[in-house]
C-alpha cells in the first residue's frame, strides 16, 4: 500500500484500539500462571499510632490460606532508606516501607498480607485478621496546622522551588491603585483510574520474576524491587503494555509491587496482588492546599504586584512538593511579585502527581483572582489579560521558544461567542436559569527528558519500533507508529509498536507530558539510523543501483530506496534485509533535550479556556453547557487522540469545579467516601458539549516540534467553570468543588 500522505499531523485511529475493544489488551492483574496464589491486604483500622496485637487465628484456619505475612514475620528487608529511595519519583524524606514495624502512619495501611489459594479466599480470610490497636489522634486537615508550615529544607528533584522575589510587591501592593487578596482552595482529590493497582509476579525459578504491574515506567519498580529485594537485575523483567488510566499515580511504586515480590520470593510461587477500590484510596491524590493571592493592578488593568502564597499538606514521612505558586510568576507580565511555597504535615499518605501537578492547583487560584481583578477594573477578562500578556518567561528570564497564547485567546473567543457575554453578573438569563460565561488561561511545561529507541526491519517488510515507555491510555503505541512509518515511508499497518518491557531501550516513567516528545524523537533519530544501516547493505548488493549513493541522495518510500536522480534506480527494503545475511536490521537512537536549547529558552504549552454555565436559580444546579479550549502546543501529531486528550483534562477540570471532594472524618482520619458511588466525578450526563481548538504553533525544541498535551486540557478548566458561576450567579466560591449548598 501507498504512502501516498503522512500519518503525522492528522486523524490516526489507535493502532492499539482493536485489541482493546476485544478484550486482548491484558492488564496488570490478568496474566497468569500455574502456581498463581492470590493475595490480599489487610488495611489499619486507625490513621494513627500502633499495632498492639494481631490475631491471626481465625485467618489461618480459613480455606485455602497459604500464609499470611506481617510486619512479625516478614522476610529480612534493608533497615535503611536507600534502597527505598531508588525510586525516580521518590521525594525527600523516609519512603513508606510496608510491614516496617508496627506503626501506623495513615488509615488504610497495610497490616498483613494474607496469600490463599483464590482470590475470593484470600479477601474472605483477611477479613478475619483481628488487629488491637493503641490509638493516636490524627490530624488530617491542612488548616488545622497551618501555623506548622515549613519550608521544606531538601527540594524535590525535578521540581522548581518558588523563584527568587523580583521588585518589592509587599510595597507596590500597599501603595497601588486597585488591591484584591483572596484565599482560595480545592478539595483534596483522589486518582480513580478505571485498573486497580494490582501486581502479579511470575515466578520462573531460582530467583528469576516476571513481573506485570500497574505502572507507567516499568524501569522504575523494576530498579525499586531489585534494591530493596537484592534481586540481580538480570533475572527480573516487568512488563506493563497497557495501562487502564493512572494520571500520576502509578508514577511511584506502591504497596502492591513490594507486597507482591515478597510473597513471591517468601513462597517460591506466583503471587497475584490487587488492592480494592477503598485501598486504592490510600495512595494517589492531589494535595490539600490553601492558597492566598494578593493583585494589584493601576486603573486600567495593568498589573503592579503579584503575591502568591500556598501552604501543601504531605506526609509525616515525605515532603511532597508541587511548583504550586511558580505560574503566577510567568503567565503575566509584572515587575513587583513574590511567591511562597510550604509544606504543612498531616496524618496521610503521601500525595502524589496527579495530572498537572502543581498547575492545576496554583493557575485555579490565580485565574480566579484575575477573573476578579476583571470586575474590580471594569476590563473584560480576555483583555485583562492581553493587556498583562508576558512576552518571555521572567521567572527565569528567558525567552518562550513559541507562544501563540494571543492567538489561543482569539480564535477560542471567537468560537464561544464570547462578544455575546453581557459584562454584568446574573444579567443574562434563560427561562429558569441563570446563564454565565467564564474564562481562564492555561499553561503547562513542555518538557523533555532522555529516551532511547530501537526500530527493527524484518525480511517480510514489517518495521517494529520499541522503548520501554508507558502508555497510560494517551495513545503512545499510535503516535510512535505514525513516526516510524512517516520516517521509513511505510504504510502504518506494517508498523507495531511495542512499550511497556523492560528489556526494550531504556525510558524514564511517562508523565510530565513529556513522552510524545521524547520517545517520539528517540524513533525518528533510530530510524534514521536505520536508513543508513539499510542504503550500507543495499550498496553491497552485487551491481547495486545504488552502489555510490549517500543517504542524502536517496528516497525511502514504498518499501524501496530510490535514488532522487533517478526513480528507476531503487533497491527494495527486503533486498537490503537480505544482503545483511540477517533475517531483520535493527537500529538504536538516543535522544536527550538540546542543553544550549533548553538552558536558552523556556518552553511551555498554553491555553485559553471558555465555559458557559447554566444554574438554576432555585435549586442552585449548576450545568456546564459548553466549554471551548484553545491549544498552543507545537505540532499536533494525531489530530485525534490529541483531542481526546484535551477532552479528558478539561473533564477532570469540570469535576474539580464541580464534584469531586475526598472527605476525611477529621476525629478518626478515615476517609468517608473511599468507592465511586460517594466520590463524585463528572458522568456523561454532566458533560455536554467541549470543543477543541488547535492554534498553529511552530516550535524547535525537539526535532519533532512536538510539545505534550497529556496536562494542558485539566489547567484553566476549573477556573473557567468558577468564573462562569460567578458570572451567572453573582456569587464568587472560592473553595472548589462548588456545591448546591455553597450556592442556596
């Protein structure tokens, strides 16, 4: 088949999609083995203090249980932090070590495991594990210690701490013209992907693991469990092709994994761990912070000052830090800001990234205050903020290597109709309903990190591209198969794509929106590499017609090397696999970010984000009847699964804004709505219409000119939704999710 039209830039359907659809995609907890035992953990009771007595009596005499592990038993693990810490996640502090002692540090930990012979026997018996408890009081709520906040002393690898004050804002503040100070804040959230965190670990004999797990970058529990097990890495394969949803969660290794490993290596047999859905609420959720933004701005808008100051609950174990603040210092133009960052320590688990870490929260807070500084100033709030648009990044001083912001807000604008919006709050009205349109920005980092890549041609045409990359459910397997057939001029359905094996070249974890750009270049310089392996064996063929051909002289397309001065010249790609004297050619590509590029400019996706809301003005129902999201983030590699992505950020931003809440009962420190029929998120019956916009955007960051879309649709949604109640209602809410109750 033809090649007649290249596969980036357009629609694509997932390559992927029909074994998905049937039922052949297999996820963590669906492979396994003869021997297979499965395993259960046994959760505290309590958020706080210490295990006293566990009876195992009536969990041992229940059928079909093998043995139950606990911190009494368990096998022999590192007594210190370091081989914890080989975690390319991990954040400063001691990591929890399930099993460590008989301290309890959050509800819901692991207490015991208990291994049976099925599932079901398994969670019948650890019900019958009895645990007696001396009980601390938790303290879970972040307000509650706030005059405890700290600035962390160590600072999270990978993530900016708040940049050095510029100008005097305290100052500029008192003295300016206009001056609005707000706090605002979200309710902690937690991850609810569709796939449980489960591992089943394969046991293949003296000490040899095939491991399948729930993770979005298999080298990393991989490196965990060989540290804290001393596994020899040789002997230890994870495997994790298909992901049902993680948004961050499964960035870390969990319970599950070392539970899992050390059942198996304690039993010599294959163990299946999968947490329930309530276990799945002692990991992975977005942080409670309390924020307080402070503007100030002369009379026509200009902004004078920016304060932002964020207080982050984490653990008492761990110091999880977010770069909560540091957009109020890059998305506008102002000379006088100053931002604070601090870590308050609760009685939970450790929060964790959860889609746009950090950005969701802190660009909430400050579009917010901006859609504030609009009606104090008496200026529309897309000139608002075309009047205080930053032309360079002066956190750090640089220059943006593209920005087509300007553009994201005029064509979104112009889609949404938002010439139609009358400026005054509860001014427009439709039969029952209140009616409001909102606004907010979004900005995200267009990162990059290291990956390597290599790309294999078979003797019967077929060409297979792999890394060790995670796909979470963005699409990874289709876009790096549109890049390797683009680059070897083949037809997509002789391409497949394979991620998710530790054993193929070497990725970090996917997250950060960093995979597309990243794993997508390591196959475009492999393929290029095998171009030149392929032209150096097509030369070697006897009477070759293209004997003194550089690569820069020849054409790959159709399944031949054609010589540009001469279409008739060519030599096929099966020819030249078969002058290898090798059934297949295989090449490697690495790629890393441009030092010079990156140390020179700063590269950020950005959005403009309109909703339009419905509330019923007796019942306080609010409706999101339309969101337009305008995108500036390079060159979009698959038209389709880039808009899926923007449509699911922007729904999670709509449960942000409007449903979702973790409760935690604030005497006991258990969370009261741990399952999905009390944790609200937005159904289809919430979600009407969102429409996508894709501004034109060249940037040469990477050699794709590729920037990620996995964070972008979730920043600025929330806060558009939040403007457009207030719009509609009057009523400015300043704690997410906005309720029936908030607004009666």
């Amino acid at each position: 088949m033809s090649n007649v039209h290249p596969y980036v830039g357009r629609s694509q359907p997932r390559v992927d999609g029909a074994l998905k659809v049937t039922g052949q995609a297999k996820y963590a907890a669906e492979f396994t083995a003869d021997d297979l035992a499965y395993a259960a953990a046994v959760p505290s009771a309590i958020a706080k203090g210490r295990i006293a007595k566990l009876d195992l009596t009536a969990a041992k005499a229940a059928p079909g249980v093998i043995e139950i592990l606990s911190h009494e038993n368990r096998p022999e693990t590192p007594k210190d932090d370091k081989p914890y810490l080989n975690d390319m996640v991990a954040v400063p502090g001691s990591p929890f070590r399930p099993f460590r002692d008989d301290r309890i540090a959050f509800s819901g930990q692991p207490i015991a495991l208990v291994v049976a012979d099925t599932h079901e026997h398994a969670r019948d018996a650890a019900a019958l594990v009895i645990a007696e408890y001396e009980t601390e009081t938790p303290v879970v709520d972040v307000a509650a210690v706030r005059n405890e906040a700290y600035d962390p002393p160590e600072k999270r690898n990978g993530i900016p701490p708040p940049p050095e004050p510029r100008g005097d804002a305290a100052a500029t503040f008192a003295g300016s013209q206009i001056r609005l100070e707000q706090d605002y804040r979200v309710s902690p959230e937690h991850h609810n992907p569709m796939e449980l965190q489960a591992t089943t670990v394969i046991w293949e004999g003296d000490g040899a693991l095939t491991v399948h797990n729930k993770t979005q970058g298999v080298m990393n529990p991989k490196n965990y469990v060989c540290a804290v097990f001393g596994l020899d890495p040789e002997k230890v394969q994870f495997f994790s092709p298909f992901v049902g949803g993680s948004f961050g969660m499964a960035l870390r290794p969990h319970y599950d994994v070392f539970l899992a490993v050390m059942a198996s290596l304690k039993l010599e047999r294959s163990v299946r761990v999968v947490l329930t859905r309530q276990q799945m609420y002692t990991m992975g959720w977005r942080p409670d912070v309390l924020q307080t933004v402070a503007l100030s701005a002369n009379g026509e808008g200009k902004l004078t000052s920016i304060q932002h100051h964020a207080i982050q609950a984490t653990s008492q174990f761990e110091d999880y830090q977010e770069p909560t603040v540091n957009w109020s210092g890059l998305i506008y133009d102002c000379a006088n800001v100053s931002l604070k960052y601090e870590l308050a320590k609760v009685d939970t688990s450790t929060p964790s990234d959860m889609r746009a870490p950090g950005a969701t929260l802190g660009v909430y807070a400050l579009e917010c205050a901006m859609d504030e500084l609009a009606y104090a100033t008496g200026v529309d709030p897309v000139e608002l903020r075309l009047r205080n648009y930053a032309e360079k990044d002066a956190n750090d001083d640089k220059p943006f290597s593209s920005k087509e912001l300007r553009a994201a807000y005029e064509q979104g604008a112009e889609r949404f109709g938002w010439s139609k919006r009358s400026p005054e709050p509860r001014s427009m009205k439709e039969g029952r309903e209140l009616v409001g349109y909102g606004m907010a920005t979004g900005c995200w980092e267009a990162m990059m990190q290291a990956h390597s890549a290599r790309v294999t041609l078979s003797a019967d045409g077929r060409l297979e591209v792999a890394c060790a990359t995670a796909d979470i459910g963005t699409g990874t397997y289709t876009i790096l198969a549109q890049i390797g057939a683009d680059a070897m001029g083949m037809d997509i359905e002789d391409v497949v794509a394979r991620v998710g094996d530790s054993t193929l070249p070497m990725a970090p974890v996917e997250g950060g929106s960093w995979a597309a750009a990243s794993a997508g270049s390591a196959v475009q310089v492999a393929c290029k590499a095998l171009k030149e392996e392929l032209l150096k064996h097509a030369r070697g063929i006897d009477a070759s017609p293209l004997a003194n051909a550089g690569l820069d002289l020849v054409t790959f397309e159709n399944g031949r090397i054609t010589l540009d001065s001469d279409p008739k010249m060519s030599v096929s790609y099966v020819d030249a696999v078969r002058a290898s004297g090798r059934g297949e050619v295989e090449a490697e590509g690495d790629f890393a970010p441009d030092e010079k590029f990156t140390e020179a400019y700063a590269a950020y996706t950005h959005s403009a984000v309109f909703a339009e809301v419905r509330v019923d003005e007796e019942l306080g129902v609010v409706r999101v009847q339309r969101i337009v999201s305008a995108i500036a983030a390079g060159k979009i590699l698959n038209l389709a699964t880039a808009r899926s992505q923007i449509l699911g950020g922007v729904v999670m931003g709509v449960g942000m804004a409007l449903h979702e809440a973790t409760e935690w009962d604030k005497s006991l420190g258990r969370i009261m709505n741990a399952n999905l029929g009390e944790y609200h998120i937005p159904s289809h019956a919430d979600i009407r219409d969102i429409d996508v916009i894709f501004v034109k955007e060249d940037d040469e960051a990477n050699p794709l000119g590729v920037k990620g879309l996995g964070e972008i649709g979730v920043v600025g949604a929330a806060a558009a939704v939040a403007n457009a109640v207030f719009h509609a209602t009057g009523k400015r809410i300043r704690e997410l999710p906005i309720t029936i109750d908030k607004l009666l």
